[in-house]
C-alpha cells in the first residue's frame, strides 16, 4: 500500500501572520477513504490549516503560505474557495450557512438545481430555465441516503431541530459528486449524544465509500471510535501523527497540552487561612456560545484565580454573567454583601471591574480619545475628574485631572500612542488591551476579572499585560479572577487554576500541578 | 528639474486632497459656491450688505432648530427627522399663548413656557418609542414627524380656538393656515439690541438668544452626564458595561431635541413674523438635518461648530441663489438647489455612516 499515491499530503506548510508564526513546518498525508482526527488546543493552528487547505481570502490577504499542498500527487494552490470546491474539498463550519426559510432539498442543491428547459427559456436564454423539482428530490435523497440517518427533505430549515440542520449542510457537501474530502469542524459541537453517534455512523459510511474526512473535534472519545489516525497540532506544529488504535485519551491529552514541564514556580501563595472574598453559588449565565449550567467557586483574597477550559465550555460566561452583561441567576456573595446579577452598575459600586475579552465591542470607545477610555468609568461610577460647581449641582470634566491620569498610564503600561487625544482605534490591539487595563486600573477595584487578556495580540505586549496584571495584584492586594485559553499562560501567572467544561468548574488544583492533569479536566465533562 | 516640478505637483496635490478630505468634499463645494454668489452678487445688480442681512436674518430664524440635532446625534439616536413633533409642541405653545391674550414680549415667554410641558410629553413618548426599535430610529422618526403633522391638521381645525386673529373669518373656529404675530412677539428677540448700518441690519438679540442655547448645549456636553450621553452614541455596550442606563440617557437626548425643536419654531416665527400651521412643520426636518450635515457632522458626531457653519452656509445658500441665479438666467432656481443640496446633504451623510462604522 505504501506505493500507493495519498488523496492528500500536506508538505511543509508554514504561515504567518504580520510576522506571528502560527503554523510551522506541518506535513501529513490522508488517503482515499481515510478519516483523520485532527485535535489541539485553541490556537493550536487547527483553523488557519483548514482556512488554507480551503482557499479562504484571508490566507491570500495576509501574504500566503509557504509549502505544498497536493491532491492525488498534484500540486494545488486555491485561490477561492470555489476552486477548492472545484477540486471536490467540502467544508462543513461550525456555523451554519443555509437558508432558513428554504427546504432542505433545496438547500442542499443551491445554485446548482438541475434545470428544465422551458419556451421562455428558449427565447431568452438559460436563466429562466425552470428547476426539475423531480431530479431535484432524488439527487437530494442520494444525497441524504449517504448518511447513515434520515432527515426529510422537504422539511424547511427554520423548523428543523439543530441537529438536522448539521445533516443538512453535510447533505449538501455530499450531494457534490467530485467530492473527495470533507472537513468536518467540531460537527458534533451542537448535536445530541444520540446525534453525534449518528453522525459517526454517517462519516463511516461515508469513508467506506472513498470519501476521505478530516474530523476536528475537542471529544477525544469520537475521535478514537470512528478515526484511523489522529494528528495532535500543538503551537502551530504537528507534535504527533498516531495510529488510532495506539491511543487513548489520556495520551491524546498529554500530546495536546504536555509542554516541557516547567520548574514549579516559588511564587505561588495560597495562604491556608485566608479569608474567601468572592463566593459564587449556583451560577448560571445566557450567555451565546459561551452558557453557564452550574458554576460553584470560591475565590480567596490576595490571589490571582485562572479560569481555563476549551472555547464554548462558558469559561467567559462566568465574569460576563457576574458583572451584569449577559442574564444571569445563582447567588454571587463579595465581601459577604450579596451582589445583584443584571446590573453591571452595582456590580461596579462594589469595587469589581471587568476587562471584557471583547476588546472592540465592549471594552473601547473606538472613536474617542484615550482620555475618555481611560476616565470615563471612573468618572460616571466614582465621581472622579469632576469638578463641581454650584454646590454640586454641576459637575464639570476635569480635563487636566483626565490628561495626568492618562499620562500616568501610558508610562506605566508603556502604551504606543501619539498623544492622550489619539483614538482608541488607532492603536493596535496590544496597545488596546493595556488601555482597556488602564481602564480598569483607574477604578481602583478591589476585585478585577479579566477576560483573555492576551488574545490577538503580539508577544511583547502579551508580556507586558502579564507582567501589568501580576504588578496590580501583588502591589495593590487585588484580587484577580484571569479568564484565558492558553493554559501555559495560566500556570505563568496564577496561584490556582480551576478548569471549566460543560458549563461547570470540573476542578480547581494549583497553577503548579502537570499540565496533564489540566487537560484531563478539560474534556472530563466537554459537551 | 523636471523631475523635481513632477514632485512638487504631487506634493501639492496630496496636501490639497487632505485638505479636501479633512473639510469634507460636500461642504467645500458647498463653502466654494457660496462663496462664488457673493462675488458675483454686485455684478448682477444686488446690493451686498442687504445680502449678508439676510443672510444673517435666516441664520437667526434656524440656527436654534439645528442645534437640536446634536443632543440625539450625540446619543447615537441619529439625525432628529421626528422634528416636527417638537415644531407642533411649539406652536401648540404659541397658539395657546394668543389665545389666552398675551401680547407683546410677554407672548413669546409664554409661548416658550406653554410649550415646554408638551415638548417634555410628545419627547417622552417619541424616546419611549425610539428605545423599542434601536437600529431603526431614523426611519420611525421620519413617520413619527409626518404622521403628528397629519393627526396636527384635524386638530388645528377641531380644537376649540375663539381668538379672532386666528381662526377662520367666516366660520369662526378652526385655525387659519398663516397666522400673522404683528402685535404678538414678531421679531421680538430680532429687534432687541438690533445693530443698522446703511442697509447692513443685524439681528443681535436673535443671535444672542441662539448663543446662549448653543453654550448651554456645549456647557452640557461638558458635564458628567453629557459625557455619558456621548459615550452611550459612541459605543452602547461600553457605556453598559460602565453601569449607563442606556435607555434613560437616549430618552434624555430626545426630550432635549424636542424641546429644542419646539423653542427653535417660536424664535423662527418671531424672525418670519407669522406662526404657519397645518402642513408647515411637515417641511422643516429636511433643512435642519441638512445644515448640519453641510456643517460636517456625521450620523454619531457632531459640534456646536458645525451648527454653526452649516447653518451659515445653508441659508447662506438659500438666500443668495434667488437673487444671483435669477437675475442671471431669470428662471427661479432656489427651491431646485435647495432641494437638490438638502437632500443630497442627507443622502450623503447616509452613506458615509456606514464606512465610518467599519
């Protein structure tokens, strides 16, 4: 078998973003009818390789890759996705893309219906030529006959369960008669357990037919039943290419997150008997994408408290549901005086701030100046930069109060800026992340979350946040809840990492355990 | 050296497209034809200092309905196309004023004190609105203000008026279309301190009544909860997520639009002398939106400086047109390019908020 020529081999393939590595070096092959697992962290470089195998415009805008990427030992280079369809990739995202109000048949041969010829279409040419419903119907049920499940064709999309929808969009990857390899991300992400199994099912029997697939997926379980060989990606690089039979999830773990196990850091203190500053019972949060079922915790005062997880497993939804910016219930206590949910303004008089990880959405006032994004908290909930006037009747900017307190954190965070008048937008998003700390800081909280403060942005900065955020909380005593996806830049700076999955803290143990034992926590409860 | 004068072009060119760009296309154009009918305005034969009075004269009626665009531009509610609903508050202020018999100066005080409980009501119910269908302000207010026009021209014929200076001759109830303020408050704020040099006559209490709104304004916005007002339209979640009630701070610009509006249509009356009714407010959203959109504000930004100039080139606009255009080609052009230039202003600005938001 080994002269035979693979459906697909990846050779070299290295990309950059604006001089951030993020795929390096990634070579593997993938025969006709083979199915590849394909796991890593987030931010690992699942996506970007996926984006690339597809022709996406953003590898193109962003200058390229390097490396080959052949199919059936021809070189391929896409330069749209029309061309990587053409050459019979199929995508399946995470996001559905289909018409709600369309049936599923017709979804699934959109823009490419079988068509009849008409008499007006004779006249004035083929785009009124009439759909043959009839060879429509069957080719959608060959289509949907490929899975091994069956959804009805006629149904429409908007009163389909979500499930459905998923098999919709595979139909419609399916029903293509060049498709050869299908990319499925994290299919199984919205679907029941019963769904899922029937899912794997399907991609079986599509394997048996020839169709190659590449499965992404955070649960391990599905990868090792229905996959042949599993790819571990790791900071950009493929760390391991191992038979499925020769795995389990305890290895898949270990190959994921397993770094050199750093010395165990001295700084670490959990004071036995420090008093809890915040306990949160019962949490839960409606929060899109990112919902809390069950949330106990109880955060210790002086620490700084990491909240890891894989993405979609509510890690974000707890500071957001806390603090009021999406619906929340539960009972969340702060000094012993019970906090009320829903209301980002109380939260905000009892000395808590957020830095949300939504830097331009929610944490910037992008058209205004750093002065304004720096004060305005602390001027509307605090009083602080007014001047009165009137006995207080009027309470006036204090402009140059506003200016010195900006100066001051543009040296501390050594923030790149033209001036304190400069917009916010302007910046790059390193240096919008320090002045969304600036913000928080200027509040002079007595309890922070913060929420991937490192995201999207450059090592130098990712240092200097790092190191801001340690400086805050052992100069000043505050307490620091870090919400953040890299786990290694948890165990950096954390005194305890509790671990987030399923919507539930699965557990909390010392920033100096393995990282094993947190990538076991990470998929422990993963739905 | 050929070389160097290419650069030199270039260099030149660059400077005069930032320029360009930073005054905005529109209004240097807009700035350049104005300009263009002052010169012109001696040599077809029109006397310039009754130019420039007139200019200023119009200036004053506006400037103050202008001006209450900002508060709800400032709150990212976007342009006020509901202003007829704050114009009806004042001429509900300003009828109820004659009809209860007040003369003189002491009637435009009570028209402007009349009309400020329903300005704080129609504003109430108009925020209460516009906080339901975030997004999609501008186009409710469009119908907010030509439906309360309509519902306006049954009430002004139902409503028991009996003044005889203002209701139907022969019939003698419902209100006429034009009513005359000869007696009233006509030209009351235009004639206090008025300045008259030869022909130039400036209107100095009008201008100074309008200063005093637009410091007032700009004072506000220099507060704490004009700051938060602000903020609110720059970025709604940031403003949240800074414990703003969002909802109370756009309610609180669109009562102050309103009641801007309102007393903005009593100065326009005491400057014109007559108080038009009935389908009279239906027309006077568009001018205002565009004036200040000629001033350089945006769809979520604007300064007490663009009232100012944009007002000062809109009427400028509509003034000097009638009077060059005609003499020139002895066709009426005015309301062609007053329409043209008013809406043109608004379909552009409309466009351009879109490329702002990405």
């Amino acid at each position: 078998m080994s002269n035979e020529i693979p459906l697909l081999e990846i050779r070299g393939v290295k990309k950059d973003f604006f001089g951030n590595r993020v795929l390096n070096d990634i070579n593997f092959t993938l025969k006709k009818g083979g199915i590849l697992g394909l796991v890593g962290e987030n931010g690992a470089g699942k996506s970007t390789l996926m984006k690339i195998l597809f022709g996406m415009n953003v590898i193109r805008e962003t200058g390229g890759y390097e490396g080959d990427i052949l199919i059936n030992g021809e070189e391929v280079n896409f330069l749209t996705p029309f061309d990587a369809l053409e050459a019979g990739i199929g995508m399946v995202h995470q996001e559905f893309s289909l018409i709600p109000g369309f049936t599923a048949t017709e979804n699934i041969l959109l823009n490419r219906e079988p068509l009849k010829k008409n008499v007006l279409s004779e006249i004035f040419g083929d785009r009124l030529d009439k759909l043959d419903t009839s060879e429509m119907n069957r080719q959608s049920e060959r289509a949907i006959g490929k899975m091994s499940v069956h959804i009805d064709a006629k149904m429409v999309i908007s009163s389909m369960p979500v499930g459905h929808k998923q098999f919709t969009e595979i139909a419609r990857e399916l029903s293509k008669e060049q498709l050869k390899l299908l990319i499925l991300d994290e299919p199984t992400a919205v679907l029941t357990e019963k769904e899922a199994a029937a899912l794997l099912d399907s991609i079986r029997s599509m394997a048996a037919q020839g169709i190659a697939v590449i499965f992404i997926t955070h649960r391990l379980h599905e990868i090792l039943g229905v996959c042949d060989r599993v790819v571990v990606m790791r900071d950009g690089a493929v760390v391991r290419d191992a038979l499925a039979k020769d795995a389990d999830v305890q290895k898949i773990t270990r190959w994921m997150v397993g770094r050199s196990v750093q010395s165990s850091r001295e700084d670490v203190k959990i004071g036995p008997n420090k008093k809890t500053i915040m306990s949160i019972r019962k949490l839960w949060v409606d929060m899109p994408g990112e919902a809390v079922r069950n949330v106990d915790i109880d955060v210790v005062e002086g620490e700084i408290l990491g909240i890891g997880g894989l993405a979609g497993q509510g890690k974000l939804g707890i500071p957001n549901g806390v603090m009021g910016l999406y619906h929340a219930g539960g009972t969340v206590e702060f000094d012993r005086q019970p906090i009320p949910l829903d209301s980002p303004r109380k939260c905000l008089d009892c000395s808590l701030a957020f830095v949300s990880e939504d830097r331009r959405g929610v944490g910037l006032l992008l058209d205004e100046t750093l002065e304004w994004n720096i004060a305005f908290p602390a001027m509307q909930i605090q009083n602080k930069f007014l001047k009165k006037y009137f006995g207080g009747l009027i309470s006036w900017r204090d402009e140059k109060a506003i200016r010195e307190i900006t100066k001051r954190y543009i040296n501390e965070l050594q923030i790149k800026c033209t001036s304190t008048k400069q917009k916010a937008k302007e910046l790059s998003g390193g240096n919008q992340q320090k002045v969304c700390l600036a913000k928080a800081f200027a509040l002079q909280p007595k309890f922070l979350f913060v929420s991937e403060p490192t995201r999207g942005i450059d090592v130098g900065a990712k240092s200097l946040v790092l190191s801001a955020l340690r400086k805050f909380n052992r100069e000043n005593g505050v307490t620091i809840m870090m919400i953040s996806s890299e786990l290694e830049e948890l165990r950096m700076i954390c005194d305890r990492i509790a671990i987030v999955s399923g919507g539930k803290i699965a557990g909390i143990l010392p920033a100096t355990e393995s990282s094993e034992s947190f990538g076991l926590l990470m998929v422990s409860q993963v739905i | 050296m050929d070389k160097t004068g290419n650069e030199a072009t270039i260099g030149i060119n660059t400077k005069f497209l930032e320029f360009i760009r930073g005054f905005g296309l529109p209004r240097f154009i807009i700035a350049g034809f104005l300009l263009i009918l002052f010169i012109m305005a001696p040599f077809v034969g029109a006397d310039f200092a009754t130019q420039i009075t007139n200019t200023i004269n119009r200036f004053s009626w506006n400037a103050v309905m202008v001006l209450a665009m900002v508060p709800m531009v400032h709150s990212g509610c976007g342009l006020n196309f509901g202003l007829p609903l704050g114009i009806i508050s004042g001429l509900l202020g300003a009828t109820l004023s004659i009809e209860f018999g007040f003369t003189g100066a002491t009637s435009f005080v009570m028209a402007a004190a009349i009309a400020t409980p329903f300005a704080l009501l129609l504003g109430g119910g108009y925020g209460w609105l516009l906080n339901k269908i975030k997004g999609g302000e501008m186009m409710i207010a469009t119908y907010v203000g030509f439906s309360s026009v309509s519902l306006m021209c049954m009430m002004w014929l139902l409503l028991p008026y009996r003044s005889p200076t203002m209701v139907w001759g022969m019939a003698g109830k419902g209100l006429r279309t034009t009513i005359s303020l000869e007696g009233f408050y006509d030209k009351v704020l235009a004639n206090f301190l008025r300045i008259n040099i030869g022909n130039l006559s400036i209107p100095v209490g009008s201008l100074l009544f309008f200063a005093t709104l637009a410091f007032l304004m700009w004072s506000f916005l220099h507060t704490k909860t004009g700051t938060a007002m602000t903020a609110v339209g720059s970025n709604p979640v940031f403003a949240r997520a800074s414990g703003i009630n969002v909802d109370k701070m756009r309610a609180l610009s669109v009562l102050m639009s309103t009641w801007l509006s309102a007393i903005g249509i009593l100065v326009y009356e005491q400057g014109f002398g007559f108080i038009q009714l009935y389908m009279g407010p239906f027309f006077m959203a568009l001018p205002a939106v565009s004036a200040i959109l000629i001033g350089g504000a945006s769809v979520n930004k604007a300064s007490i400086a663009n009232v100012v100039i944009g007002t000062f080139l809109f009427q400028g606009l509509v003034t000097m047109t009638p009077t060059v255009m005609n003499s020139m080609i002895h066709m009426d052009m005015s309301e062609v390019i007053r329409v043209v230039v008013s809406n043109g202003m608004i379909l552009y600005a409309l466009t351009r908020k879109t490329e702002a938001k990405t």
